[in-house]
C-alpha cells in the first residue's frame, strides 16, 4: 500500500497533540455520542475518533472495532490529515493505494472510507473523525457536509478537553490536568521500578502581595513562580497548579533526598528571577515533600492531603 506522507510541519503537529494530553486516556461520553450518531446517519458499520501520534493511530472513540491502536504506515487516517477536507475512498479493493492494505485484505475487510481532519485551535491537524464500511460506498454533497459537522464537534470537544485539564492565569496543568499526568507517570514508574517524590508547594504571605500591590501583581507574582517551575524541573517530571497560591509536583526517578536537592534548587532559581525582574517584594513558599513508594498500588489524592499536611506543618515551624 501507499503510505501517507509525514507532514512538513509534524513536530509542531505532533507537540500540539502532546499538549492536548489526551493520548491513552480513557473512553469518555462526549467524543462516543458523536461517533454513535455518525454510525447511524451513515450507516456503517464502524466509527472513530482517531489521532495520529507519531507512529501510531490512537482511537479515543472507537464504535463497532474492538482495537485500540493501528501503526500508522498502515493507516488511512494518516493520509487523511495531510488536507483540509473529507479524504474519501469508495472502494479501497480497487484503489491503487489501498488494495494490499493489510486493513483491506485482513480485518476489518475496509472498503469504504471517509474522514474529516481534526484541528486543535492553533490550527494543526491532530486526526480524524471517520466512518468505515465493509462494502464499497458513495458520499453525496450533504453526506459531506454532515460529516464536517461532527468533526466540527469532536473539535470542540478536544479544545474544551485542553481547556478543563490547564490552569488559565499560569497555562501549565490545573488540578484535573495533574492528576491525569501524575497518574500515567506513576503507572511508568512502577512499570520500571523507579522512585518518585511528591512536593506541595504553597506560596508565603501570598495575601499581602495582593493587598499592598493589587490583584494584576499578585497574578504576576504567580505567572513569575510557575514560569519558574516550568524552567528548573525536569521534562520527566510533572507539575501544576492545584488553585489559589498553592502548586504541586511529581519528582519521578527521585527519591526523597535527590527530590530536596531539586526542590532547593528550584528556590535559588526562583531568588534569581525574582532579581531579574526587579519586584518590589519576595516570593517565598513552604513545602512538603513525600516518597511515593511505587512498589505498591498508590493513591494521588491521598499523597496530596499528605504533603499538604507536611507542608502546613513546615509552614507553622517558619513563622
């Protein structure tokens, strides 16, 4: 078969996609009610949200195929996002492209096929919505159309996804976005036999920047303190805010005593932001630290009501 060409653009296509934070996550309602009516407007037996990661077709929504995943050289969703509109195949046993295809000679036994490119609102090209059969098929000007609709939804869908796991005022993970993240780094470091750490991080005195400075300071005092987090941790580890002034993160492959020197490290570097730009006040903070023992089953919520403990006791000992 022909393979789609990888696009001129793929690693900001495939950063964007990353960004999104959907990859492996769990079937949800709002992308399976679209594909449960795209089954039954166009009556095929197969419907998908599909993403095209790097080397793979990742389905978030898969109704009427039980996989998962497809490679993506075997795809045809990876032609699909090279354009702007329906990429359409009325009988892929007799297009030139397709006709070897192990999708075509093998299960599902693909014939038709029709998929809309899904965009992330910066405009890159994240997957598709597409309908499958069995038997060739013919698309009409409406049929289009319609599919382009519930593409158009599946796009929605994706944006408010991003919108409900990021922090607006700071753009790195709010609560629900840490979670998501921390989970899958843990589920890694138990595969691997790896240490983590848990820092809770609660800015000092945040109340008198607000009061002597106004709201807009306060706000750039936090932008400042999670700029910082994301220059000094490391790309493994894991961060967000969890509201307010309070901040939290994951130290994996760190135990206890590496995950201080980190955290230490992190607070020098924030000294010398604070220098940089010249505040007219200090941003302080309090922490508390946890091992999160990965050699056993391990509970996020848990491990933050703990370091959070620890760190209102550390707080109390500073003041």
């Amino acid at each position: 078969m022909l393979a789609a060409k990888i696009p001129d653009n793929e690693d900001e296509r495939l950063a964007t996609l990353q960004a999104l934070e959907v990859l492996d996550t769990e079937p949800e309602e709002r992308f399976d009610r679209v594909t449960r009516t795209a089954k039954r407007l166009f009556d095929v037996p197969i419907a998908l949200v599909s993403l095209t990661d790097s080397n793979r077709q990742w389905f978030k929504s898969s109704v009427g195929l039980d996989i998962k995943e497809i490679p993506r050289k075997t795809s045809f969703c990876g032609h699909a996002v090279l354009g702007d509109q329906t990429f359409y195949v009325s009988d892929a046993s007799k297009d030139s492209r397709f006709v070897d295809s192990p999708l075509v000679t093998g299960p599902p036994y693909i014939r038709f096929y029709a998929g809309y490119p899904l965009c992330a609102a910066d405009g890159e090209k994240m997957g598709t919505l597409c309908i499958i059969d069995t038997k060739p098929k013919r698309l009409e000007a409406e049929d289009f159309l319609a599919l382009k609709d519930l593409a158009g939804m599946i796009e929605h869908e994706l944006v408010a996804l991003q919108l409900a796991s990021k922090d607006e005022l700071t753009q790195i993970p709010n609560r629900r976005g840490f979670a998501q993240l921390a989970a899958r780094s843990l589920n890694l470091c138990q595969r691997r036999q790896l240490p983590a750490s848990l820092a809770y991080l609660d800015l000092d005195k945040f109340k008198a920047i607000n009061d002597n400075f106004g709201h807009a300071e306060g706000d750039r005092a936090l932008k400042l303190f999670s700029d910082q987090m994301q220059a000094s941790f490391r790309d493994s580890d894991v961060y967000g805010r969890l509201g307010g002034d309070e901040f939290v993160v994951l130290l994996t492959g760190s135990d206890i005593t590496t995950a201080t020197e980190i955290i230490d490290r992190f607070s020098q570097d924030l000294l010398l932001a604070i220098k940089r730009e010249q505040l007219d006040y200090s941003i302080n903070f309090s922490h508390g630290l946890i091992d999160c023992n990965t050699s056993q089953a391990f509970n996020i919520d848990e491990a933050l009501r703990e370091a959070d403990r620890l760190m209102y006791q550390n707080k109390r000992c500073e003041t």
